[in-house]
C-alpha cells in the first residue's frame, strides 16, 4: 500500500499511479488530516486493505501537490554511520555498539519536490537516507520486534552545512541540518510489505543524472 499526502489531504496512491482521497472513500472514517490517520494506523490499515479503490472516483497525481508522507512527526530522530561505506568516507568504523544519534528540527520539513535556499558562505551537502515512518509508539521494544511498529518506508535527503555544523567547541549536528528545507521526505509511505526484503533496500542519489550517490544494505 503507498499512501501520500495531497495538497494536505491523505490519499492512496492506486497501482495505475492515481490518487484515492481517504477521507471521502471512508466516508469519513478517517479524516483528511494524513497526521490524524498515523493515531489510528491498525484500523486505517485495515480498511485500506479491503477497500476496492476502483470503486472511488481516482484523481491524477501532481508532484507539486506533494507534500511529506509525514508533515508533522512529533520528533526526527537521525541515525549516523549506518552503511559500511559511508562511515569509512567519514574515517570511522563500522559501529558495533549503538550508532550516533541526532535530530533534525521539524521545521527543516519539507515536501519531495521542492526549491531549497543555501546559506551563503556555507558547504551544503547532501545524503540519501532510508526513512521509518512509525505506526505505533514504542519504548523499550525488541529488535526482533520492531517491524510491528512501524508504519511504512519512504526516502529523505539530510541536507547538512557543514561549517554551521562543525565550528564552536563541539558539533553543533541540529542546527547544520535544519535549515529550512533542509529535510525533503517522500514521496510517499509505502507499507514493508510491498518490499521484496524490507531488510535490504538500495539508496541511490543523483544530480542531473549523475550518480552521486549508491548504499546498498546487505543483512
């Protein structure tokens, strides 16, 4: 199941790439508001899943009407050193114990298609990220258990300015990464189970085509 947020309203994105608005195919079951669907996700995912989408008049999709799969997320928390390559271009070890930690502020969110404005003076750089969505709230839960709580996938770019992030005393991570724009998510949620392994998904990033960037995650 792939779920977007149009022009602020939830909708399910159909296989032919159309758009379902959730609140008018529940009949108001499950409001507009995509934040709101999040609070009541086994029900939602429940309905979503027997609804027949082909019943309800579908709308085409406009990238510019896309907005973060989740616009308001209560906290953005950031895993650091989490692809082998990646921590030994930043002349680390791959970490066997927990790996850093660090939020972006939530007014960094933005939507997937979108203009960001790059501080002057700075060294902007850019990194695809894997992004959890999660369905559930969870404290002290087993990694053997984890999957049970999330929501769904989606992608992220975690733009950093570098001289913000590195002067004074000591790192200063949040504010480096959260310029405004400076975390686009989306397009859309896709549920784990529409991944052929939920456990080994590829990351790529381009500029004008240009592969910038590959992660491949082995189990």
């Amino acid at each position: 199941m792939k779920l977007a947020n149009v022009s602020g309203r939830a909708a399910l994105v159909t296989v032919e790439g159309t758009v379902v608005d959730v609140d008018r195919a529940s009949s108001g079951a499950f409001g507009a508001d995509i934040t709101d669907v999040y609070e009541r996700w086994d029900d939602f995912l429940s309905w979503a899943r027997d609804a027949d989408l082909d019943a309800f008049e579908a709308q085409p999709l406009s990238e510019k009407a896309l907005g973060s799969p989740s616009p308001r997320p209560r906290q953005v928390l950031a895993i650091g050193l989490n692809y082998s390559a990646h921590a030994a271009e930043s002349g680390f070890e791959r970490p066997e114990k927990p790996p850093p930690v660090f939020t972006k502020f939530v007014s960094a969110l933005t939507g997937p298609f979108t203009t960001v404005d790059l501080p002057e003076g700075g060294n902007t750089d850019w990194e695809v990220e894997l992004t959890v969505i999660m369905g559930k709230e969870a404290h002290h839960v087993a990694a053997s258990d984890a999957w049970d709580y999330v929501a769904g996938l989606t992608a992220a770019q975690d733009l950093s300015e570098r001289v913000t992030q590195l002067q004074g005393p000591a790192p200063q991570f949040g504010f480096g990464k959260s310029f405004p724009g400076f975390l686009p998510v989306g397009p859309y949620l896709v549920t784990p189970d529409e991944f052929e392994d939920r456990d080994a998904i590829d990351l790529c990033s381009d500029i004008d085509g240009e592969i910038m960037q590959r992660e491949i995650r082995v189990t």
